[in-house]
C-alpha cells in the first residue's frame, strides 16, 4: 500500500532579487572571519575601557584627538551608544551578532564552561527592564558619562558577569544576552522596526521535513526557536542560519511590520513596562536632571530645611566614588542630598511620565473596543519609534556638547533634532492607526485611539522640548 503525502498548496511569492539572501549566505560562509573580527572589537574595548583608568583626568584644556581619555568618552558614549541604537533600527540587531565584545566573551566562554541547565529564575521575562533602569539610575549617580573609572565598574562588570554567566549555563550560547544583558530588551524593541530581517518560511520548513536529506545543525547562540521564528527582536542576524532547510533567508519587510502584523500575536507585559517606564520615563529623567532648574529649586528647598531642624549631615556627607559622584580634584562631589534628590528626581520622572502614557494607552485600547490587556500591549509597542528617538536624542546631545567644547560647529542641530522627533512622534502615531485597524473597523474609533496615544506621546515630546529649547 502506497501512503502518499499532499502538502498544502500556496500561492507562489512574487520574484524578489536574491542580493539579501546572497548577503545572508555570505555572512554564514563567513564566520571565521566574523569571530576574529569580534575578537578585534573585544581588544579596542578592553583598551578604551581600561587604559583611561590609569591615566590623569584630562583637564579643560584636553582635546579629544589629544587625550586618550576624552578619546575614549566621545567613542563610548559620543558614537558607539547612540549609533548602535540607530543601527539597530535600521538593519536589526547585527551590532549583537558581528561586533558585541560581551556576546563574543560570553559565547566562548560557554565552549569552555560547565555547560549546565538553564535556571528558572534566569529566564524571567522581567531581567532587561529591570537591568535597563537599575543600570541606566546608577550610571547617573557615578557620572559614567564623564568618568572612566564608573564606566569600567559598569560596562565591564557586565562584561564579567556574562563571562561567568556563560561559563556556567548553555553549551556555545548566549544566555547572558538572551536572558540578563541591560541593553538586550532595547535592542530587541529597536530591531522590530528594522526593514531587514532573517525570515522563517513556514511551507518551506515543512516540505524540507520530507526530504530524505537532513540538515546540519545550525548553532543559534542567542537561543531563537527557528522554527517559529517570525520577527528580528530575539535574532542577532549573525547569518549562522541563512538557508537552513531551505527556509530561513535574509529578506526585505515594511519598516514596522513586526510591530503591526507580529507582536499583538505574544503579548509581552515587561516589554510595556520597558517602553513606558523605562525608554519614556527613567530615560527622560537620567537626561533632564544635569540641566533641570526644578531639581535645584527642590534641592535648595530641602538644604533650608535641613538647617531648620539643625541637621545638615546630608549637607556635608558624600559617598566614594563607586556610589556617588566623588571627584574633588574637579570639584564635583556628591552629598547624600545631592544623591537622593537626583535618584528621586529620575524616579519621579519615570512615574510621572510612565503613569500618563499608561493611562492614554488603557484609553486608547477602550476605544478601540471592550477592554483586553492584548490589546493594550500592542499599543504599547506602537511607541518604540518615539521611545527609540528620545533615547536616541539624550545620547547624541553628548556627541553635539563633546564636539562643541573642542571647537566644532554644528548648524541646524536645533531643526535636526525637532525634525527627527516629529518624525518619530508621526511614524508611531501611523503604526497606532494600523494597529487600531486589526480591532476595528470605525474609522472614528481608530480616530480616538490615536489621539489618546498621542496625548500621551506630548507629555514625553514635552520633556524633551524642555532639555533641548527651554533649559
């Protein structure tokens, strides 16, 4: 008796030129030569993260191209950070899979470790948001952004705690940046907008299945579900998976597709959490603080307040320097006031902000039809452009204010920077309309919903209205 299997039928795609899958192809015919470049990477960051420590702190009269110190602030902070975010957006996460110093570290060192089960309570969804805003509040309390020694305590204790993370769990995998890494939760937001992707063709997969030639393995070190693979937010896009079965190719998407058409399918609450609280909160708050004439007023009201009841300690105490801010050779130190004020500060611009897009998003998801927390998390993910953008514009005002005080002039810096966040504001406000159109049909509906979301996106433009043309 002859058993014969049908497969379903499909319409055809429409021919699409092959240089995506050709690039994908050669990323996997090329690993070797992507690890030893990794390896270079991992050599200039240990040199820029460690040689500054040694050396004096650079005065007023250092430049960046002759101190290496002030070299190595304007390459981690003046291009590396606000330019992986933008890259990021734009071509997925292929800083994590070609170039990341801790995802290179942490996956060699899993070769070599212990190779144990993953933990439960390693895998808790809740790790990068919670990573993100603890990092992101103690850089200010330290001044990473102006120091080397936080920047070591901070950039390479991550490093050391995803070395011993791989040594311990997975056999050639990134579990650190899968599961723990501070920056891993922005970056799997920032890739769903990307326009390139490694997709997962379910036909192809299935029809590979009854082929009598079995595959290769094929190692994905940041731990993706091939099979079901349908967006670019866990992938590093390292290409180890191009052509594998016959289904998985680099391929072209609309620029927010995953957002619309993929991420209402898997709700991810901390994801919200990341989006509102943290991008549009803590992210505001740690940028505003230096410039904000409120928490001055706030902290000269609490200063008289203190010398009213005859307890000015917090006045006169500071902390060392790997808790607070502690430089007295450049007369920057940070009393125990200072530092309460500044963390209240950013903790209440985080719940401040985070509360009111909160709110307009529960508002919007009302509009749209009965209430259902799926659909207020997909509204959620409709703000990453404007949240991607915000944090995009905190950083690069590094850039702009390191670049001034060596004597750069930088014009229509002030129309860049509002062009790029109306644009940003405009592309989420699009992608809220969209989203609304999987729920509903009325248009009016649709209408409400977006002006809800867009309330809530005011408040954040708002914020940064104030640091960039106000303060």
């Amino acid at each position: 008796m002859t058993v014969r299997i049908t497969l379903p039928v499909r319409a055809l795609p429409a021919p699409e030129s092959d240089i995506w899958r050709s690039i994908g192809d050669w990323l996997r015919r090329h690993q070797s030569a992507i690890r030893r470049m990794q390896w270079s990477v991992v050599s200039i960051y240990a040199v820029l993260l460690i040689v500054p420590v040694f050396l004096p702190l650079p005065d007023n009269a250092a430049y960046l191209w002759s101190n290496f110190t002030r070299f190595a602030q304007f390459v981690f902070w003046g291009v590396w950070w606000p330019f992986v975010l933008l890259s990021t957006a734009l071509v997925g996460r292929v800083w994590c899979g070609l170039l990341c110093p801790e995802g290179a570290i942490t996956e060699f060192v899993s070769s070599h470790g212990r190779g144990r089960a993953i933990p439960r309570w390693l895998t808790w969804p809740g790790w990068p948001t919670v990573a993100f805003g603890s990092t992101t509040l103690y850089g200010q309390m330290t001044s990473v952004y102006q120091y080397p020694r936080p920047a070591l305590l901070i950039l390479g204790g991550s490093t050391l705690a995803a070395a011993a993370v791989g040594y311990l769990y997975g056999r050639n995998k990134r579990v650190w940046c899968r599961y723990l890494c501070p920056v891993s939760g922005v970056f799997g937001l920032l890739a769903k907008l990307a326009p390139l992707h490694f997709r997962t063709d379910p036909f192809l997969w299935q029809q590979s299945q009854l082929s009598k030639i079995k595959p290769g393995p094929v190692n994905c070190a940041p731990l993706v579900q091939l099979r079901t693979m349908r967006g670019a937010s866990d992938c590093h896009m390292c290409g180890r998976c191009s052509g594998f079965r016959g289904a998985i190719r680099l391929a072209r998407r609309s620029p927010g597709h995953e957002i619309v058409h993929v991420a209402g399918k898997t709700p991810k609450p901390w994801e919200t959490v990341l989006i509102t609280f943290g991008l549009m909160g803590i992210a505001v708050g740690a940028f505003h603080w230096s410039a904000s004439p409120w928490l001055v007023a706030i902290k000269q009201m609490a200063a008289e307040r203190l010398v009213e009841i005859g307890g000015t300690w917090p006045l006169e105490t500071s902390a060392p320097w790997w808790l607070l801010t502690n430089y007295p050779e450049r007369n920057d130190v940070l009393t125990l006031l200072d530092g309460t004020v500044l963390v209240a500060y950013i903790l209440a611009t985080a719940l401040a902000c985070g509360s009111a897009v909160t709110l307009m998003l529960a508002i919007a998801a009302r509009c749209l039809g009965p209430w259902t927390t799926v659909r207020f998390h997909h509204l959620a993910q409709t703000l990453v452009p404007l949240a991607g953008a915000g944090v995009f514009l905190g950083l690069s005002a590094l850039t702009v204010s390191q670049l001034r005080s060596d004597g750069f002039v930088l014009p229509f810096i002030d129309e860049l920077r509002s062009s790029f966040l109306a644009l940003a504001s405009i592309w989420s406000g699009i992608l809220c309309w969209q989203v609304g159109g999987i729920y509903t049909r009325a248009t009016g509906r649709r209408a409400l919903a977006v002006l809800a979301v867009s309330v809530g996106m005011s408040v954040v433009n708002s914020g940064w209205f104030l640091l960039f043309w106000i303060w």
